[in-house]
C-alpha cells in the first residue's frame, strides 16, 4: 500500500497549507485536523482518517535541507 506524504508549508489562521510531495500540488487543511505539535516543515500523512507527523522523513528532509544549504554558502 502506497502511503501519500504531504510537507506543511505554512499556517494560514484556522488552516494549513500542506504541499504534497508526489505532485507539488498544495491543498488546505484544518489546522485542527493536525497533531497539536505539528510544525511548518514537517511531513506528515494521513492514517485511517487522522494525520499523523513522520519524523523520520522530517529529519531526513531538514538533515538534506542543511547539507544543501551547507553546499551553497561554502567558500
């Protein structure tokens, strides 16, 4: 089973901005609807109709971010 995966872009009042990471596409959601520790940059997915925050892609991803970051401010 392919579990669909979406990065929270940003918080706009009652809502999030969630970007999925399949098709680039965004799409609202509920702030509510997410765990109460979510954070821009987390990904998350939804299981049996509750999102839920994976954080090892998330430190996957913000461990990639860094080194690119790292790559492109060297001397």
């Amino acid at each position: 089973m392919h579990i669909r995966k979406a990065v929270i872009d940003r918080f706009e009042d009652n809502l999030a901005v969630i970007e999925w990471i399949d098709t680039k596409e965004t799409q609202d959601i509920e702030r509510s609807n997410l765990p109460n520790e979510a954070k821009i940059g987390d990904v998350v997915y939804l299981k049996e109709d509750q999102w839920v925050i994976d954080f090892d892609e998330t430190k996957e991803r913000e461990i990639k971010i860094k080194k690119l970051m790292d790559e492109l401010w060297e001397d």
